[in-house]
C-alpha cells in the first residue's frame, strides 16, 4: 500500500492494537536484559546510577531507535581523560568491571558497543558477543580483556568497526590477549577499521600477511607491537587496496622494507616504527603521493642518504626519520620541498642519526611547519635566518650536535615558538632583546654552550620580556653579574636551571617564594650567586635541589618538599641539620652538603627517611657521634669524612644491607672496625684513615669479596696482616700506613689478583665518583691511586716478599718507615706498571737493583746497609774466587 492508497484509518487502528503489545514487550526485554547487565558490573563511581526508571532509553549511554524503541547503542567508554598526568587510584574508581551477563544477546538490534577504557581485570572477552548479529561497531579497547580471542567473532558478518587494542593502564597484574589463529577474521568482509595493537599474534604463523590481505572493505589497520613473525617481502596479489591507515610499528620484522607496500597508492598513514628495517629508503616511496604521515622512526638500522623524493610528496604533513642511521647532509631532502611550493609539511623529525653539514637556508620554505627536531646529529655551523619565515614553528629543538656559530636575530620572529632546546651545542655570539622580540608564547627554553665558548645575554638590567616561561634550562651563557629583571619576573617557573651564568649577584629570597608551587627542578650552581635562602618554603612537587658551588648563607634550608636529590656542595650554610629532616624531605634519596660550614650533630631522624640512598657531608664542622638507628634502609654511599666525629663506628652500619662505599676519614672516631660490618658483603669501599681506629685487622675481610678499596691509614691499628687479606681479589687499593701494625708482609700478596691483572676498577670508581660528586680532590684523583699498596709507618719485620713482584698491575708501592730487612728484589725490575716507588727508613741491605725510573735516592735512604746508585756508597768489590 503506498502513500496514494493509504490503509483505511480503521486497519491502521487495529494493526496498532496488534503490535503495540509486542513493541512493549520487546522494550521490557531490552530493559531487563540491561537491569541484569548492570548487576553483574562493579561501579565503583556511580556511572550507572541513572539506570533507574521504566524508560531505559533516557539512561547514561544507551540509545534506542527513535520509532521502534529498541535499544541500538551501548556506550559505556570510560570518560576519564588518560591524556597527561593520570591519578592511577581515580581512575581506578571510574572503571566498569566485573562480569558481564549473557543477558546482552537479548538486545537483538544492538548495532554499536563500546566497553573502552575500563578494566575488567584479565576477564576473557565472551564468546556470546559473536551472536550480537546487527552489530557494526564493537570497541573493547584498553579495557584489561585477556585470553584468548573468541572465534565467535567471526559470526559478525555486519561488523565494520572492530578494535581490540589489548593495552591497558591498569597495572593489577600480568595479562594477555592473544590469538593462535586468525581464521576467524575471514568472514568479516564489510570490515573497515581493525586494530589489534598489544594483541600476541606470533603463534599465527608466517602467513598471517594474506588473511588480512583478503578483507577487501579494510580501509584502517592497526597491528601495532603484535610480536608478528616475518614480514613478506611479495604477496601473490594485493587485496586490500582500499587501506588508508596501516600501523605495523614494534614487532621487529628484521627485514628490508617490502615491496609490495608501495602497490598501497591509497595509504594515507603509515607506520613502520621500531621494525628494525634495514637498507636505504626505497625510491619506489614516490609512488605513495597520497601519503599525510610517514613514521619510519627508531627501526636504527635504515642508512643512506634521505631521498629528495620525500619532499616531493606534496601531501605529507608528518615526516619521522628519527633513531636510524642516515648520513651525509639534508641538502637533498630540503632540496625537494624546495621544488614543491605547497608543502603541507607540519612535523618533521630526522633527530638520532648521523646527519652532518651545515642547515640550508631553504629551511625558511617550510611554511606550514609547526615541528622541527633535528637534535642528536653532527649538524655544524649557524642556524640559518630563514627560521624567522617559519612563522608556525612551535617546537625547535637542535640539541646534541656541534652547532658552533650564532643564533640569527630572527629567531625572534617566532611569535608561535612555544618549546625552544638548543642546548648541548657550542655556539658563540650575542643575544640581543630582539633575539627574544616576539617570542609571546614561549614557555620553555634550553640553552648550553660549551664553558670554553663566549655567548652572552646583552639585554639591559631592566628589560622585560614578552613571554613567561614555564622551565629555562641555561649553561655557560654569561647572563650575570646582576640577577637580571628578566629572570626575576619569570613566576610561573616549574623547571629552573642556571649553571654558570656568571650570576655574582644576591638573589633575593622573595624570588624563591614566588616560583610556582609546581615546581620540580631548582638547579643554581657553578655561579657566585649569595644571599640567604627563605627558612620555610613548600615545594611539594620539587624533585631536585642544586644549589652548590655558590656563595648562599645562613642555615640549612628547613624546606618541605618531596625532593629526591638535595645537593648544597661549596656554600656556606652554617648551623645544625634541621632535627626533622626526615619529616621536612621524607623521599630524599640523596643528600650532599660537603664543604659548608655545619655543625652540631648528625640527627637521627636521617634514619627515618627509608628512601636514602647517598649521604655526603664530608668537610663540615659536624661533632657529637654518630647516631646508632641506621636499619634496613636503601642507604649504599655515606660520606662525613674531615669533620669532627667522635666515638665509636655505629654497629647499625652493618645492617645496612646495600652499604658500598663507606668513608668516615680524618674525624675523632675511635674503638675497633664493627664485626656487624661483615654482614655488607657488598662493600666496595671502606675509607676510616685518619681516625682513632684500634685493634687488630679482622678477620672477616676476607669475606668482602668486592673490596676495591680498604684505606686504614693513620690510625691506632696493630698486630699482623693476616693471610685473609690475600683472598680480596678486587681489592685495587690498600693502605694501612701510619698505624702500628707489626710482622712480616705476607707473600700471598702476590695473589691478589686485581694487582696482578688491572682490570675491573671502573665500575668501582664510578661509585666513588657517585658518592663524593666527583669533585673531592682527595678521589677525584683516585684513578692515579688506583693498583697501590701504602705500608708506610708501622713495625714490620722480615724481607720484602720476592711474590710482590708478581702484582705486574702495581703503580705505587710504599713501604718505607718500616724494620724491613734483607735485599731489594731483583725482579722490581718487571712491574713496569710502577710509577713511585718508596723504600726509605728501613733495615734493607745489599745492592740496590737497576731501576732507571727511581734513580732519586730519596726512595732508599734511612737504610745504612743499602749501596750502590743513586747512593753515594758504593758498594764492594766482589772477592775474588781461589
């Protein structure tokens, strides 16, 4: 019956009164079904709290058929936005999970579900979805579903949109969703948007490539980080040819790019990250001028010069080269957007390989360019003025490369430069206020040059800048002497770092009460900078304190913060350690305040902070003892050598189970080493010279199998050496002179390995360096320490061990001061590694040996029975035989 033979008003009624029932009853079903769903799901936000009522049409995330009434939509995605900083407990609190009821197939004309973004904790994706027939959209992305795929999929014959992407934020424990074969997807022929991205595909085989070759309706395919076995390099015959968006990034393919790709003249996107391609770029790349965004980032291994072709590609918006090995210069490419006046070119990344020459000044052609990374590459010369024509630049960044010539005035042109990072270069010149001229948006800046290069800053004390930045990060850009009006008014600060700026000025302590309370780095060292700190600030974000090498007074900054790194090296901060330290700063892992002017005690609250790792406190004025409380905490490097402790070594140092390196020299310390000591086995190096230290060497050394370095020196030690000592085969250093220690040198000295060999002392000296910052004079030269024995005043007895001469690693050998007797060994001669050499002030006798390198009689004096050179005794002749 059509629109010129309506039914008679009478048959539409009584139809009506037919079907009215059933359209009710069909609705109640839909109803139900979802009342049942949502009892089976945990809320733990209230998101369903509107799925009251008789209507569930009007209910959050649910749309129904505007004449039928029956439901067509689920949408139950996740709202919370995942983008930026995530509160992991809030969103928690917003997913759905739980089971989900069987009841869902009773919504028979359901055509779209959505369970993205929540997490349903490893549950498996049901098998009953396959019977939601009219389905054409089905989004169980990032929702923490695990197992295997459900063939049942496959039954969706109306499927369109299918997206099973299996990462997930969640973080309650190790998930996978996975698929043993991929015959399911066959039959899903209107299929146009696919993505398994995180779904474990490498028990599918090699032929994987073909079955979604043969879905013809396949415009998006996302297979992002699937561990995929081998990639084809040719195909029988090419199906899906209507792909726009193709994503095989991370499933390290370790091949050459293949050919067959290039037949995909439809491909809009493609995504070939971290496949770990190899060769050059093809050129058959032409082919795919439709292409708006080509990432072939992080594969290492593509080499070659960058074609021009690339930037023939008038379409092209997103171009990332970055992390392989391309050499040569980017004449080449630039020289192809050259030839192509509408480069729609928005972001280019070529950072990470091995690019060399000078920037082209048909860089300022790039009209549309929003993103420029060219950073980590060998780039040299200036930047080229052209910059100031890429009037979209928002990101420039050109660290890492040997840039060594001047930053053009128009770079202040720039009026949408947001993110400025050209540190880690060597440039020169002047920068002006119109460097900065137009640069209202700028929020970041980074900025370093060589210590040996002269860049300066040149604005006037009192200028004012047209931006306000959110971090600065300059090194060795003579900014000073004054604190200049500039940085002062920058107080929307949350990243601050100046390191020799040649700022000699007071810094105001309203400066530090004004940066924002976001702020995580507050970096001011190398510089000359005074003044006194405010007593209490609250950074709660802070992650890092430096202020070291300065000249900032007055006491120990009482700041509470949550700082993990706290370093006020070379001030003069004077007063005691705030008594609540371990409240003030709770996550403090490393403290470094050597070279101020503390005293008073060590407070105990140190040993609350259950973080620490590294404490430094070496040349103060610190008294009293030790504080007795160190416990199971992290701590491995401690340092308070040169100031004026008292008492005995703490016993609570030997439970401290990652304790390394332990250097307690030149205090007032006295008793015997602690045998709790024994337990931190993973010592590497002990420091107590210069103490009290009584008692006899213990025994237990010998289980401290990383020793690198034991110095007792200049203490109250005596009795022997033992045997034990022998058995420290990494031990590169040894002193234990100006003790008085008594008996002969044992000859199993010539077994200590490290000595013999040379090698292994790095990772040792690294956790030195680590723990005194590297600037300590006393070990900042201790690689020219290294593979030494230092014996000098004591009482020992007895010869020179003819073994010793085995050490063929030996620098430095003293042993003089001693009662040693008998005659030098010969076989010195063979540790050509020896660079000093003292025997003086003992009993030694006889011939001193030919050793050129020691011809300074300095080293054999004191010992009356020693002849020949460099002595002036000579010794006698031999007597002739009858």
């Amino acid at each position: 019956m059509d629109k010129k033979h309506p039914l008679p008003l009478s048959c539409q009624l009584l139809i009506n009164c037919w079907t009215q029932p059933i359209r009710l009853h069909s609705i109640d079903t839909d109803r139900g079904a979802i009342v049942v769903l949502r009892e089976g799901l945990t809320d733990p936000s209230g998101r369903l709290s509107s799925w009251i009522g008789e209507d569930c049409c009007t209910w959050e995330g649910i749309k129904c058929h505007n004449q039928t009434g029956r439901v067509t939509k689920l949408d139950l995605r996740n709202p919370y936005h995942l983008i930026g900083a995530v509160d992991p407990p809030a969103y928690k609190r917003s997913c759905l999970g739980g089971k989900i009821n069987p009841s869902l197939i009773r919504l028979e004309y359901l055509t779209s579900l959505d369970l993205s973004l929540n997490d349903f904790e490893g549950l498996e994706i049901p098998g009953f979805f396959g019977e939601l027939k009219n389905l054409r959209y089905l989004n169980l992305s990032f929702a923490s579903f695990a197992g295997e795929i459900p063939a049942s999929l496959g039954n969706l014959s109306n499927l369109q949109y299918l997206d099973l992407y299996a990462d997930a934020y969640s973080n309650t424990g190790p998930r996978e969703l996975r698929s043993q074969s991929l015959e399911w997807l066959t039959p899903l022929s209107s299929l146009k948007y696919l993505n398994l991205g995180f779904v474990k595909l490498d028990s599918t085989g090699d032929h994987w490539l073909q079955t979604f070759n043969m879905l013809p309706s396949l415009v998006h395919l996302r297979l992002h980080w699937c561990e995929l076995k081998g990639l084809p390099l040719t195909l029988p015959s090419i199906n899906f040819t209507s792909l726009s968006v193709l994503d095989l990034s991370e499933n390290s393919f370790n091949s050459l790019i293949p050919p067959w790709l290039f037949n995909l003249t439809g491909l809009t996107e493609l995504y070939l990250t971290w496949d770990f391609f190899s060769g050059s770029i093809p050129d058959e790349f032409a082919n795919l001028k439709n292409l708006q965004v080509l990432d072939l980032s992080d594969n290492l291994n593509l080499e070659g010069q960058i074609p021009g072709l690339l930037g023939n590609l008038s379409k092209l918006q997103f171009l990332d080269l970055s992390a392989n090995n391309f050499h040569g210069d980017v004449y080449g490419l630039f020289s192809g957007f050259s030839s192509n006046p509408n480069s729609k070119l928005e972001s280019l990344d070529l950072s990470s390989n091995s690019l060399t020459g000078e920037l082209p000044e048909s860089l300022g052609l790039l009209k549309h360019l929003q993103h420029l990374d060219l950073s980590s590459n060998s780039f040299w010369g200036s930047i080229p003025s052209s910059i100031g024509s890429l009037s979209a630049l928002r990101v420039l960044d050109l660290s890492y490369n040997t840039m060594n010539g001047t930053i053009p005035e128009r770079l202040g042109q720039l009026s949408g430069l947001v993110d400025m990072n050209l540190m880690a270069n060597s440039w020169k010149g002047i920068l002006k206020e119109t460097h900065f001229m137009n640069l209202r948006k700028l929020q970041h800046v980074r900025l370093t040059t060589e210590p040996t290069r002269s860049l300066a800053f040149s604005a006037s004390h009192g200028w004012f800048p047209p931006f306000k930045l959110k971090s600065i990060q300059l090194e060795n850009c003579m900014t000073g002497p004054s604190f200049p009006v500039w940085l002062q008014v920058q107080n929307e600060l949350t990243s601050v770092v100046l390191k020799n700026v040649s700022i000699s000025d007071t810094i105001p302590g309203k400066w530090f009460s004004q940066l924002s309370a976001q702020l995580t780095y507050l970096v001011l060292s190398q510089d000359q900078m005074r003044g006194e700190l405010p007593r209490h600030l609250n950074y709660p974000y802070l992650n890092l304190i430096d202020l070291s090498y300065n000249n900032f007074e007055g006491p120990f900054p009482s700041w509470s913060t949550n700082a993990t790194d706290v370093i006020l090296d070379e001030n003069s901060f004077s007063g005691p350690i705030p008594e609540n330290i371990g409240a003030l700063m709770p996550r403090l892992q490393k403290l470094y305040v050597s070279r101020n002017h503390l005293t008073g005690r060590i407070p105990s609250s140190m040993c609350d902070i259950e973080g620490l790792n590294i404490i430094s406190l070496r040349n103060n004025k610190l008294s009293g003892e030790l504080p007795n409380c160190w416990h199971r905490l992290m701590l491995w490097g401690i340092d308070i050598s040169n100031n004026s402790l008292t008492g005995n070594i703490p016993n609570s140092f030997g439970f401290l189970p990652s304790l390394s390196v332990l250097l307690l020299s030149n205090n007032n310390l006295d008793g015997e080493i602690p045998s709790s000591l024994r337990n931190c086995t993973g010592l590497t190096s002990m420091d107590l010279g210069g103490n009290k230290i009584s008692g006899s060497l213990p025994l237990w050394l010998q289980y401290m199998s990383s020793l690198f370095m034991l110095r007792l020196g200049s203490n109250l030690l005596s009795g022997g050496i033992p045997d034990q000592v022998c058995r420290l085969q990494n031990l590169h250093i040894l002193d234990l002179s100006q003790n008085k220690i008594s008996g002969p040198i044992p000859k199993c000295f010539g077994n200590l390995s490290a000595l013999v060999h040379g090698k292994g002392s790095e990772v040792f000296q690294r956790l030195i360096r680590e723990v005194t910052r590297g600037r300590d004079p006393e070990y900042s030269n201790v690689v020219a320490n290294v593979n030494s024995i230092e014996l000098s005043g004591n009482n020992l007895t007895g010869e020179i061990p003819y073994e010793i001469t085995n050490l063929l690693a030996l620098r430095i050998l003293d042993l003089s001061h001693n009662h040693l007797s008998g005659a030098i060994p010969r076989s010195l001669t063979s540790l050509a590694s020896l660079t000093r050499l003292n025997l003086s002030y003992n009993h030694l006798s006889g011939s001193i040996p030919f050793l050129p390198r020691f011809n300074d009689s300095s080293i054999y004096e004191g010992n009356p029975l020693l002849c020949g050179a460099p002595l002036p005794t000579k010794c006698p002749l031999p007597r002739p035989r009858k």
